[in-house]
C-alpha cells in the first residue's frame, strides 16, 4: 500500500495581501532611499577634493548649461499660456490689468519650481538613473566595493550637491522667462502696456513667494537624485531592468513633485 504525503496548498493571493505587499515593499524603498540620501550628504566634505570637485563642476554643467534651452521653452511657454488663459477671464471683468500680479505670483509659488522639476526629471533624472543602472547590471557598483570606492561618495555626492544647487538657480531663470512670457501675450494679444505689466507683477508679490518658490525647488532636487540613484542601484536584468529603471524613475518623481509641492505650499500659505 502506497501513502502519499498530504499536499499543503498555500491559499490564493487577494486584493488586500497583494497591497500588504505593495505597500511593505514601497515602505522598504523609500527608507532605503532616504538612507542613500543621509549617506551621499554625509560626504559632502569630500567636496573639496580634486576628483570630487571636477565631478561636481561637470555635473553642474550637465543639469544647468546642457538644459537651458528645453528650460527656456518650457518656461517662456507657461508663462504665455497662464497670462492668456487668465487674461481672457479677467478682460470678461474688465480686470485685465492685474494679469501680471497673476502670472508673477504664480510662477514665483508654484509654476516656476514645478515646471523646472517636471523638465529637470525627465531629463537628468532619466539620465542619471541609466548611466546608474547601467553600471549596477554591468557590475561596476559591485567592482566599486570590492576596490573599497564608495558608490555613494563617487556616483551620487557629486549628482546630489549639483541638483541641489541648480535647481534653485534654474528656478530664478525660470521664472523671469515666465514673466516675460507673459508681458508678450499681454502686449501682444490683451492690449496692456509693458510698464503696466511689470508694475502690477512686483506690486503685490512677496519675497515670501520667491523663497517658497526656491525651497520646493531645492526640495525637488534631492527627490530627483534620490530617486534615481535608488532605481538605478536597484536595477537588474540586464537592458530590459535598465529601461524599466528609467521609467520608474520619471514616473516616481513627478508623482513627488506634485506631493511635495502641495505640502510645502500648505505648510506656509495655510
């Protein structure tokens, strides 16, 4: 007489067990890039170095020289397109006048840092999270260790105090454009004057509004270069881990972009 061993089936997935499992997985991440972060700021006085100083002067060329033009775009563009919608309503009122309070402050709290964040990460934080996942599945990270280089002081530091840099810098030029922008449309197409404009632009904005504006974009760079180092450190399977690194990378930072900047506006306008 053959006996067989009961079998044990393991009871099927459900809804709430896959998303136990989501959000413990995304909890581990997000401390584990937050630890990257501590890590790669905590060598921040390997800065002045030779090789880490070059590093950092090549990176800022990338994140600030190399993107100016899709920065100028995209900002002279917002700005044309917020002073033209409000324009419109406003002239319904007979308050076209104050489109330039309206565009400057907008642009000083929220669209400036917003919009330099949205190019600045799906351009050099794709890029960033390639090259990083690149290495990881070629094993370079792994060889980095094994010559006792830390990934963090070499690959991240110099990224990480060039974002955190740029952003801000980016963000003033941001918004000038945007201004600009919108003293075109509303010489151009809503009948203001130029010394109307401007007047009404600086009348009203705040200094408050130009630091608010500058913190969320410092903030937005960290986000940028934390998430994608993390997803570039964390890559596997070859070109297709890369590629999916990449998409993560974009879609995770906008997605803090967007969070970030609303609390932040809460934390000081409430």
């Amino acid at each position: 007489m053959i006996t067989r061993e009961p079998q044990i089936f393991d009871p099927p997935p459900t809804v709430f067990a896959a998303a136990g499992r989501g959000i413990i997985m995304a909890c581990q991440g997000t401390g584990q890039a937050l630890l990257m972060l501590l890590g790669a700021a905590a060598q921040a006085p390997h800065l002045f170095s030779r090789k880490n100083r070059d590093d950092v002067m090549r990176q800022l060329y990338l994140v600030g020289i190399k993107s100016l033009g899709v920065v100028s775009v995209v900002a002279l563009f917002t700005g044309m397109i917020l002073a033209l919608q409000v324009g419109l309503e406003l002239r319904r009122y007979g308050q076209e006048n104050n489109i330039g309070t309206l565009v400057c402050i907008s642009m000083l709290r929220e669209m400036g840092p917003f919009m330099t964040g949205l190019v600045i990460a799906a351009s050099v934080g794709s890029a960033i999270a390639a090259q990083m996942g690149t290495m990881t599945v070629a094993e370079e990270i792994a060889a980095l260790d094994v010559m006792s280089i830390d990934p963090l002081r070499y690959l991240m530091m110099p990224r990480l105090v060039a974002l955190a840099a740029m952003m801000p810098l980016l963000t003033v030029y941001t918004n000038l454009l945007g201004i600009l922008g919108g003293a075109v449309v509303g010489a151009t197409q809503l009948g203001i004057s130029w010394e109307a404009y401007f007047d009404n632009a600086f009348r009203y904005a705040e200094n408050k509004d130009l630091y608010v504006g500058l913190f969320k974009a410092f903030l937005f760079g960290l986000v940028i270069v934390t998430v994608a180092c993390y997803q570039g450190f964390t890559a596997t399977e070859g070109a297709v881990g890369v590629g999916r690194a990449t998409r993560r990378t974009v879609i995770v930072s906008f997605l803090l972009i967007l969070v970030v900047g609303y609390f932040v506006t809460r934390m000081f306008y409430q």
